[in-house]
C-alpha cells in the first residue's frame, strides 16, 4: 500500500499515465466540479480502493475515480494495486479496503461463497454494490504467422490469461475447459503475458477489460498492425459459456476500438460494479456515488470504458445488495433498483 504521505502525489501521476496510455485521446472540456464537501466526523480520514496491477484498465480507471473523489468529496483515496476482483471482494469484505472494483461473476461466486472459486466457500457478506462501471469484453489474440485463427486452435497451445485473482485469470480457463480445449494457461500480469508473448514463451493471449486494452496496444505497436490475429467467440462456442456462465452475454468489439480490426469482432462480456464495505456512513458512499455518476465528462477523460459508467445500467446488478447510500441516490434520482439488489442493511 502506499504511503499516505505519497498516496495523492502519486495519485495524480497515475491518473496522467492512465490518460496516456489508455487511449483516451485529448481531454474534452468539462464542467469545472462542485467544491469538496466538507468532512464529516463519522467519515474516516481517507479510505483506500483495491484495484488491480498496473496496465489493465482496472487500475487507470480506479485511478482515476480515486482522484475525482479526493477532488469533489474532498476525502483522500488511495490507491492498491491487488491480483483483482476476487481480491477486492475478499479484502473490502474483511474490511481491509473500504472500496474496490469486481466484475459480477467473481462478485456472484463471492457473495454466495461458492465452493472450488478463490473463495473455497467463505460467503464475502460484507460487501455492499456502489455505482455500475462499465462491461469487461473478453480478448484473444494471437500473432497473424502462428496459424491461430480460432478459439479451437488454442487446443495444445500455452496461452496468457491474466492474474490468477483476475476475471480472465479464472474465467478464460474455464472457458477454455467448458469448450473442451485442451489447452495451457499461464498467469501472469498482462505487461508480464505480453513479454512472454513476443518472446515466444506463449503462443497466445488473452484478457478481459474495458475496451481499448493498454497491453494489446502495447503488443499491435511492438508486432505492426498487420500482424494482429482476434480471435473471435461466437456462435455455438459463445452459446455454450452464457449456458454455464449467465453473468456473461453476447457482445461485440467495434471495429473502431482498434486500429487492427477490419470488422466488428464477436465476443462475451460482464458488466463490472464499483463495491464498498457495509460499514461506511451513509452520506459519504451517497457522495461517492453522487460524484461519480454526475461527473461524466470528466469520467471520460479517464477512459473511454467510462461511457457505460451511468446510472441507467443500475439495472446491471441482480443479486449483490446496494449500500444504503447508494441506494438512496438512486432512488433519489428516480431510478429504480432491481429487486435483487435492494439494501438489506
């Protein structure tokens, strides 16, 4: 963790990678943000949001809303850098984070304590949903003179698939088993995975974030353009994983989202949800939330992924409860709550 002395000078460089590196693009002009609010006495000194290691989208958008609610609400955020999702659920359910970010497979396999997940069947009952994110689309690719064009000719293959507590990292090689695709994963980080795959140690990679992916960029710029193989899911393939796992959909990549792709590509994807531990006050996760979903173009200057980060996809969230904050934010807003996802505090 960092040190709080270094958290917020560290913060903003983090936040000017992010702009760089993500894609972003020029910042728009925003509307200048409401003024800090002021503290609270039952409001702790700061608070610390898991995201995940460096070069996903994870921890530049997390980056960014940490700078944006030290900005507004005026409570300083930092920063950890963690494995991911499962993760974030298991530390802000003991407490140890006070914010984090989870995709809603992992989250659904934590709220209920699943048995053979990262969570051997321990139920994370303290956590509570905040505010919808944006949807993580599943990616494969592989280099143009491998001979891989398929998810089927993966079978026999060593492929990157992310940190072991990422969604890809437990997810991809599910997927691959549902498929019968025999093939080799490898855990890593994806800056890691990308090494690993210009070194020839991989045939393949994979990961699932926001769209556009830092390390596949950083891939297309180290092979060309041309030399990029997307790997599509579709079909019967793509059928078979939404049959087994329902918290992903059917979901396309537009064409637009990367210089390489010369049609949209076919895929699956989750929606990813911003979480908190019960435990915080009221008002202040009513701020975060407040903040977050009124400051829109400044979200955008994160990352583009933060164009599905709006309150219309509250409804993106079926079965972990809402911190009574949160809740009451919305419903102050005139939206409503899916009845899964009602407080229960």
């Amino acid at each position: 963790m960092w040190k709080k002395s270094t958290g917020k000078w560290l913060l903003s460089i983090v936040l000017i990678m992010g702009l760089v590196l993500s894609g972003c693009g020029e910042p728009t002009v925003t509307d200048e943000p409401e003024p800090p609010q002021e503290i609270r006495e039952d409001w702790p000194g700061s608070v610390t949001l898991g995201t995940a290691l460096a070069g996903g989208v994870y921890f530049f958008y997390g980056s960014g809303v940490g700078s944006l609610i030290d900005e507004v609400v005026g409570i300083p955020v930092y920063i950890e850098q963690t494995g991911g999702p499962a993760d974030n659920m298991r530390l802000v359910s003991e407490g140890i984070l006070e914010l984090g970010m989870v995709t809603m497979g992992i989250a659904y396999q934590g709220w209920h304590g699943q048995e053979d997940t990262a969570f051997e069947g321990e139920e994370q009952d303290q956590v509570r949903a905040m505010f919808p994110m944006y949807s993580t689309y599943s990616h494969w690719w592989a280099h143009k003179d491998d001979g891989i064009s398929s998810i089927q000719d993966l079978d026999g293959k060593r492929i990157g698939v992310g940190p072991t507590g990422g969604t890809p990292g437990t997810y991809h090689p599910l997927i691959l088993e549902a498929l019968e695709i025999n093939a080799n994963p490898v855990w890593g980080s994806l800056s890691d995975l990308v090494e690993s795959h210009l070194g020839e140690q991989i045939e393949a990679n994979s990961f699932a974030a926001g769209i556009p992916i830092s390390g596949l960029l950083s891939y297309e710029a180290s092979v060309g353009s041309g030399n990029v193989e997307m790997l599509p899911i579709e079909g019967e393939e793509r059928e078979t994983i939404v049959d087994k796992f329902p918290y992903w959909e059917a979901a396309t990549i537009p064409e637009e989202s990367y210089g390489f792709l010369e049609e949209d590509l076919e895929t699956i994807s989750v929606f990813n949800w911003a979480i908190c531990n019960k435990e915080l006050p009221d008002d202040l996760v009513y701020q975060i939330v407040d903040t977050v979903m009124t400051q829109h173009d400044q979200m955008m200057d994160v990352h583009d992924c933060a164009e599905e980060t709006i309150p219309e996809n509250v409804d993106t969230n079926e079965f972990l409860p809402l911190h009574p904050g949160a809740a009451k934010w919305f419903e102050d807003n005139g939206y409503d709550i899916p009845s899964g996802a009602e407080p229960i505090d």
